[in-house]
C-alpha cells in the first residue's frame, strides 16, 4: 500500500488512479490517514473473515435491550 499526502494525490490524481493496485492508496494530511482509495471490485472478498479472532461479541447479539 502506497500513501500520497492530499496535495500530491490532488496534483497527480489521474496517473494515481491509472496505477491503482488493488491494495489501493492511502491519502495523508499532514502526515495523518484520512482515507484509502481502492479499486471497484476490490477489498470486499478480502474483508470477509479479516476480523476473525479480532471481535468479542458481549451479550445477546439479537437482542434490542428494548423491553
């Protein structure tokens, strides 16, 4: 994954797009991610199961807590 900050993204948005790998780009400002940009047809099949082992679910999931 690349990372752009926002005005190099800007100025050379065009080429950055052309060159888009599919683990997209990361746009900075001042030094900080603020967004990603990624391919149409990317990143969804990669999502799935990625956070295997990452959650905890407390409580009844299917639950409103409304009584």
């Amino acid at each position: 994954m690349r990372r752009s900050s926002a005005s190099k993204f800007w100025e050379q948005c065009l080429s950055l797009l052309d060159d888009l790998r599919a683990k997209g780009i990361v746009i900075t400002k001042r030094g900080k991610p603020v967004a990603k940009v990624i391919p149409i047809g990317c990143g969804c099949a990669a999502l799935i199961g990625s956070m295997k082992g990452k959650l905890t679910i407390k409580g009844n999931l299917l639950s409103t807590d409304v009584w």
